[in-house]
C-alpha cells in the first residue's frame, strides 16, 4: 500500500499539499513574520542576481552591502522623519494654544459646551474604550516592528550563508524519504515563481506612487520632498493601505505648513493615489506580468483582501496562480471555435 501511494504522484501530491494547508493554518499566528522574510529574501535575492550580471563578486559581500545600504535608509528615514513629525506635532499643538487664547475666542462657550457635554453623555466608557483601541493598536504596532526586526534578521543570515544553505537542503531530496521534500520542493517552486511576479508589480507600484505623490506634494508646498519620498516608498510596499497610512504624518505636516486648506489637498491627493493603485495600477500591472484578465485580477483581490486582510492583497494571486499551475491549467491567448 505504501509502495501504491508513493507511485501514485497525483494522489501522493494532494496529500502533501493538504499537510502543507494543515500546518500553516496551524503557525497563522507567525505568518507575518514568515512571509516578511520571505518577501524579503527574494526582493534580495533578485537584486542581487542583477548586480552579479554586471560585477562578478560574491554573495556574500553583496549581501553585506546590500543590508548595510537598507539600515543606511531606514536610519535616514527615521531620523530625519520624526525630527520632522515631531516639530510638526509641536507647531500644531502650539497653534491650537494660540487659538485658544486669542482675545476674540470665547472660552467660556467652549468650556461650558465641553462641560455640558460630559454630563450628558457616558464620557468615562468612551475614553476607556478609546484607550482600549489605542492600546490594542500600539501592541500590533510593537508585533509588527518585532516581526520586521526578526525578518530582516533571518533573511540576512539565509543570503550571506546562500550557498551553503541550499547545499544543506539539497540533502533532504536524496534522503529515505525524498518523496515528500521532492513534492514539497515542487510547491514550493511554483509558489515562488509566481510570488516574485506579484513582488516585481508591487515594487513597480511603489515607485509609481512615490512619484506622484512626491510631485504633488510638492506641488502643495511641502518641503523636505526626498525624506518624505522615502517614507512614502516604504509605506506604498504595503498594498493600498501603505497609502493609507502616510495619511496621518502628512496631513499633521499640511496642517502646521498651511492650514485647514493644505490638508484638504493632501487628503485629495491622497484619496486620488489611493484610487490610481487599487483601481488602474493593481488590476493592470497584476493582469499584464500573471497574464490574468483585469476582471479576474480585481475579483481576486478583493475576495483576498476580504479574507485575508492586506496581506491577501500580496498572496492572493501567487495563491490562485499556484493552484492554477498545479491543476494543470493552460492559459489561452486567442478564442477558438470549438
């Protein structure tokens, strides 16, 4: 029977892929942390390859380089950002003061609002509530920091040790049961296939947003245009929430830099962006390198954005793409009679 199973490579590859299934619905918990490291061994690997058509040099010190030159970036970007962030949040605060006691504001009308306010509304559970929500969100911001710090930590370590690496996993294809590694080496071949498609879009997506939104902003008035193009970068690698995000630093720098009027652009701009990559840049890039029509595409997404969250807009059709591959699925050009 066990001799019938492993000559069955139909039957055998099902059963590896639902254990496959099992034990990632099992770790879902990890998953962030496992798909950030492998996003980012392959954004790696793929630069790496490309330097190595035109430098002969090792991995390993183009690794190193390569590492070095993203902390390089992301200390820039932190440091030079927040200083920004944090003198914006103080202008804003101080021009709230100023409003507050300027001899034509009348704080009495605000003060007895605000007091007949609280009596009569339930004022106590809604800033626990509110403390609640703003507690939950800083510990997911804690996990997702760990989670990059973690990734980045162990891609590093897989691409300095590369060759070795995959040396030592080569050993598990000749081993007693080779079978199993040999079918888990399939899936996981195919999923990475069509995983650095989805990949190469979303770095084309990011520097597509990057640029307009460095264009408008600067169009706006803003200053201080390349630390904000790198944080703008950085956040568009997440799909269409990355825009979302940049919303809350640059409407506070919009405020203190010109007012009421300087936000309702940024938000525009923004909202306009937003647009752009969910509904032209997304479905057509995604359409043009899976070579998927732009209905499916969108379909795709949103039915994994719905279950999966933002990272089903990352997965989702490396996902359908490798089920595709797997059911043996051939992709017409050109209709036929027939």
């Amino acid at each position: 029977m066990y001799e019938n199973f492993i000559s069955n490579l139909r039957l055998r590859r099902f059963t590896v892929l639902a254990m496959i299934i099992f034990v990632l619905f099992m770790i879902r918990d990890f998953m962030t942390p496992i798909l950030l490291t492998f996003i980012f061994t392959l954004i790696s690997v793929k630069i790496v390859k490309f330097v190595q058509r035109y430098i002969k040099a090792p991995t390993f010190l183009l690794a190193t380089i390569l590492y070095l030159f993203e902390l390089w970036l992301l200390y820039l970007l932190i440091s030079r950002y927040s200083t920004i962030l944090i003198d914006q949040v103080v202008s804003t605060y101080n021009s709230i003061v100023h409003f507050y006691q300027h001899k034509e504001f009348n704080s009495d009308v605000a003060t007895n609002f605000i007091s007949s306010y609280f009596k009569n509304h339930n004022w106590q559970d809604k800033v626990e509530s509110g403390a609640g929500i703003i507690l939950e969100q800083l510990q997911n911001v804690g996990r997702l920091a760990i989670a990059f710090i973690v990734s980045f930590i162990l891609s590093f370590f897989f691409m300095v040790e590369k060759e070795k690496t995959i040396l030592f996993s080569k050993n598990f294809l000749s081993s007693n049961y080779a079978w199993f590694f040999q079918d888990l080496f399939y899936f996981a071949r195919v999923f990475v296939e069509t995983f650095g498609v989805v990949v190469e879009v979303q770095l084309l997506i990011a520097i597509v947003n990057t640029v307009i939104t460095t264009v408008g902003l600067g169009l706006i008035g803003f200053t201080q245009l390349p630390t904000l193009a790198i944080m703008i970068f950085f956040l568009s690698l997440i799909p269409v929430a990355g825009v979302i995000f940049s919303c809350i630093p640059l409407t506070l720098i919009a405020y203190s830099t010109g007012g009421i009027q300087t936000v309702i652009y940024v938000l525009i701009l923004i909202v306009v962006v937003h647009c752009i990559e969910a509904y032209i840049l997304n479905p057509k890039f995604m359409s043009s390198r899976t070579k998927l029509p732009i209905f499916y595409t969108f379909v795709i997404l949103l039915v994994s954005e719905k279950f999966l969250g933002v990272w089903g807009l990352i997965v989702g059709i490396p996902i359908f793409n490798f089920f595709l591959d797997i059911l043996g699925f051939k992709i017409r050009t050109k209709l036929t009679k027939d």
